[in-house]
C-alpha cells in the first residue's frame, strides 16, 4: 500500500461495505439452517464463502484507516436489527432513484417519487434511532470502525 492511511472517503466506503456484508452473512448463516433444497443450499454455501473471502479481505485494510476517536462494542441485538433495516433503507433509496431515472410514465413516476420520499423518511427514522442509541456512532469515526470489525469478526465467527 502505497499512502500510510486511507483517505476519508474510502474509509467510509469501506465502512459501508463491511458493515452490509456482515449483517448479509449473518443473515445468510442464519437463513441457510431453514433450507431443504439441495441446490439452493449450495448456492448458500457458495454465497458465504465468498462473504467470508470478501470480509476478511475488507478487514484487512482497518488498520490503515484514519483514527480520530475511541473503540467501542457493536450491540448485536438490537443493532442487528437495525443495521439490517439501516441497509435495506439505503439499498430501497437508491433503487427507487434509479428507478425514477428509468420511468417515463409521468403517473408511475408520480407513484414512485412518493414512495422514494417515504424510503427516505423510514431511512431517517432508522437512523435517528441507531445514532440516539450509540448503534451507529457516525461523527466517531474510530468507534464506527471497530465496530465494522467487530460485526465482521462475529459474523466470520458464526
């Protein structure tokens, strides 16, 4: 690696990418004991070996990231939670924006602005929470961090 840190907004990207693949492979782990179907249960298997690969490949650039603040716990039950629908919120945003981009129809388009206003809205609400209850510390950018670790390291744990 060429620089000693890396620069504030990759840092938060790779903050968003761990984050959202750890709470995926939880999930994965956890939906994975519900399947019958040996072809599904495969694709699973598949699915959380390269969670796994790709965690342990984001976590390895931690200790380069910039550190402004102190380290905490991640709570995993209730952040659990929360992060899952933290994340959902966002990928809904972004799908919806997309969406809009692609709709020519001025009505659909109508519908679905109001609806993206509405995903917005949920994704405040799930931050707000999050934030007021020091599950996503977001202006500690070292507690942020090490939580991300944190999640990965139990999720790779599971």
């Amino acid at each position: 690696m060429g620089e000693k840190t890396l620069a504030w907004h990759e840092t938060l990207e790779l903050h968003e990418l761990t984050a959202f693949k750890s709470i995926g492979l939880m999930k994965a782990k956890m939906g994975m004991k519900q399947i019958q179907d040996k072809r599904l249960l495969d694709i699973y298997k598949k699915a959380i070996h390269d969670l796994e690969t790709s965690l342990k490949e984001l976590v390895q650039f931690y200790p380069y990231t910039p550190k402004p603040g102190h380290s905490s716990e991640y709570r995993a039950d209730n952040g659990f939670y929360a992060g899952d629908l933290l994340a959902f919120s966002k990928a809904e945003v972004r799908n919806y924006s997309v969406a809009i981009t692609e709709t020519a129809t001025p009505m659909l388009k109508d519908m679905l602005t109001k609806q993206l206003n509405t995903a917005i809205k949920c994704h405040t609400r799930i931050f707000n929470y999050m934030y007021e209850n020091g599950l996503y510390p977001s202006y500690d950018m070292e507690k942020l961090l090490q939580g991300d670790v944190n999640l990965a390291n139990k999720a790779l744990s599971m």
